[in-house]
C-alpha cells in the first residue's frame, strides 16, 4: 500500500532564502509524481510533474527532482518571496492505478 | 485558473440529509475525479470516472457515489450525512489519454455538516 510522507510538516523562513520540501514514498512503482500549491480554504494549483521515467522538472525559481530507487522526491524554491506562503502537496501515482495518493503536504511560512 | 469550476464553494447540512456537489471539467477532459480533503490532511482519493464510467475507488462507503455526464460534467452525491463529512471537497480534470495526465483541481466545495 503506497504511503506518502512528507517532512517537515510545517517551516517559517526569511524572505530570500532557499529551501527544500521533502517528500517520500514506500512504493517505488510509481506513474508520475506531481507537485502542488494550496492557499488556505483554496483548491490545488499543479506546479510540476514528474514523469517516472524523469530525473527532475524545473519551473522558474521551483526545481523538483525524483528518486525512484530511494523513494523520495524534493521540491526545492530559490529565492523565497513572502508569496510563496502555502501549504505545499506531494502526491504520486502508482502504475497500473487510478488513484493518486498525497501527502499531508508542508505548510510554509516566508518571512518578509 | 485552471478553468475547472465546482458549485457550490460552500454548503451547511445537517447529519442525516444528503448532498449533491457538482463540478465542471476543463474542457476537452474525459476523466474526472473526486477527493475529500479533511482539515490540516491530504486529498483522500473518493473515485475517478472515465467516460461516464466509474474506473476506480477509493477506501469510502457506497453512500458516497458519482455521475458524470456526456459533456463530462461530474456530480458527487453523499447521503446519510455524518459528522465526518465535513471537509473540503475536491474534483479534479485530466485528459485520461494524454500520457502526461496533469491533473486539473478546481476551488473546492467547503460541506460543513452539524
């Protein structure tokens, strides 16, 4: 059963700082892994998609990379703006499924 | 925005009642699916369907069951309301064939049930 964890479950750090979100998974056969951003009481906006064929996906200042052999997957912001602020959602699909499985995301706080 | 759209953004039932949440693919998506969102947790997968047809579920009860239309239109309908119901509801959009299969959420209905 696929199982996502994500650490740490919560982070404030000052405005320009970078930073890494870590995310880990017990099933390595996995479809894709998708990277998302929640503002609070809001839906979830996609910010990068990896396939599993792909090594890491870069989208402006995000970077996201994935490790299939040791399950886990980092999503990594340069720059940090206080804008950032967001609860931020790793979530995978397995291969052969239907289902898409998150985590309970990293909530982040970027100080101006 | 994503251009998926769900109706209504927030609902007040009592336990017992039954709802129904509607939601509006992106367009040209045939696939849809559903997810609770507790307060502080994850998206919980409900179930997906695929050109009208249920192709996968999650851990709910029956109680929790879908449609979606031939403009591929999706309703949520839950009955017997409990307590635990209460969450952020999501749907989300994707283009089954595409191989890249992004999935596009929509804002969310909010159900509160007391």
């Amino acid at each position: 059963k696929q199982e996502v964890t994500q650490i740490p479950a919560a982070l404030s750090v000052p405005e320009g700082e970078n930073l890494v979100l870590n995310c880990s998974f017990t099933d390595s056969a996995i479809y894709n892994l998708q990277w998302f951003r929640q503002d609070p009481g809001k839906g979830l906006t996609s910010l990068l998609l990896i396939q599993s064929s792909q090594r890491e996906q870069t989208s402006g200042r995000l970077n996201a990379s994935l490790d299939k052999s040791s399950g886990r997957s980092t999503l990594y912001i340069a720059a940090s703006q206080p804008g950032d602020s967001a609860t931020y959602l790793c979530a995978v699909r397995n291969t052969g499924g239907f289902k898409t499985i998150f985590g309970a995301g990293t909530r982040l706080f970027v100080k101006a | 925005e994503t251009g998926v759209t769900q109706s209504p953004t927030h609902l007040i039932k009592t336990r017992g009642q039954q709802v129904t949440l509607r939601c509006s693919s992106q367009s040209g998506h045939n696939t849809v699916s559903w997810y609770q969102q507790a307060l502080g947790q994850g998206p919980q997968f409900i179930f997906q369907y695929y050109r009208e047809e249920e192709n996968g579920r999650g851990n709910f009860p029956p109680r929790f069951s879908g449609l979606q239309f031939p403009n591929y239109s999706s309703e949520l309908n839950v009955n017997a309301l409990e307590l635990d119901d209460s969450a952020l509801y999501l749907c989300a959009s994707s283009l089954a064939s595409s191989g890249i299969e992004t999935q596009y959420f929509g804002p969310g209905t909010r159900l509160l049930v007391l």
